[in-house]
C-alpha cells in the first residue's frame, strides 16, 4: 500500500480524535470508518442522544427507534 501525507487543521485533528475508539487508533482507520459509516454517531454522541431522550420522558421500544432514523437522517 502506498502511503501519502496530507495536512488538516487542529480544528479537524480534534474532531478525529473524538472519533477514535481507541487512543491509539491509526488515522486512516478513523477516516476510513468516518468515510463509511458517516451516519453512524459515536460512542459519545450516542450517549449524549440517550441522555436527551431520559431526560424527556420514557418512550417505548418503537419511539426510541424512530427517533434514531429521524436523528441519523439530519
């Protein structure tokens, strides 16, 4: 595999880093997984939805669902 560099801002270095799973997670692996999978949030933003919905009121099984098509669509 053939390699290059490419220069990003602070700004976008921290927004990677954010998506890292683990501290040591290559860079590619983070772009590639962004890349693919552009939809799906973090970890973290994951949390921070679930907390918002606690937070509401108890929803059921199917309202959680739609909620997470309608957050995910934005």
């Amino acid at each position: 595999m053939k390699l290059t560099s490419i220069q990003i801002s602070m700004e976008t270095k921290k927004k990677l880093d954010q998506k890292k799973i683990h501290p040591r997670e290559s860079y590619e692996s983070v772009i590639m997984r962004v890349l693919e999978n552009d939809e799906i949030p973090s970890l973290e933003e994951a949390f921070n939805l679930s907390d918002k919905i606690k937070q509401k009121r108890k929803y059921s099984t199917e309202e959680v669902i739609k909620l997470s098509h309608e957050w995910r669509n934005k």
